[in-house]
C-alpha cells in the first residue's frame, strides 16, 4: 500500500517529490548526482491487490544527461 499512498500523494501535488539520478547513495553529494522536480505524472490504473501497473511515467522539469551513471532500463 505504499506505493499506493505516494502515487496518490504525487498526484495531487508533483512538485513536493523530486528524483534523483545517478546517485549511488542519497546522504553524499556525487558529481554523477542529476536532480529534477516533476512536472506531471501519467496514470497508470494501479491495482493494489493484484499488484498490476505499479510504474509510473514522470515527466520532468529539465532533461537529464545519460552518462555512465545514468542510461535506460528496458522493460520487458
């Protein structure tokens, strides 16, 4: 249910998260660190109980660099 209760909190108001990429641990500042806030979340029907489409898509604010700490994850 956590998920669901951060989904339902970043709905109502995307800018109170931000995201983080490229950090390895949060409690040091690295220079691979990318911050953004989120400028809109895409619904994705979430169902708690069977536990399906529990991704989001964020968009950003700003676009990140993909270096060799940051590159796409391929779904299957």
């Amino acid at each position: 249910m956590r998920g669901l209760r951060v989904q339902m909190v970043l709905q109502g108001n995307p800018r109170i998260a931000t995201v983080v990429l490229g950090a390895y641990d949060l409690r040091h500042r690295e220079s691979s660190r990318q911050t953004f806030s989120i400028r809109s979340i895409r619904k994705n029907g979430y169902h708690p109980r069977e536990h399906l489409n529990d991704l989001l898509l964020l968009q950003l604010e700003g676009e990140d660099n993909f270096t060799s700490s940051v590159a796409l994850v391929l779904r299957p």
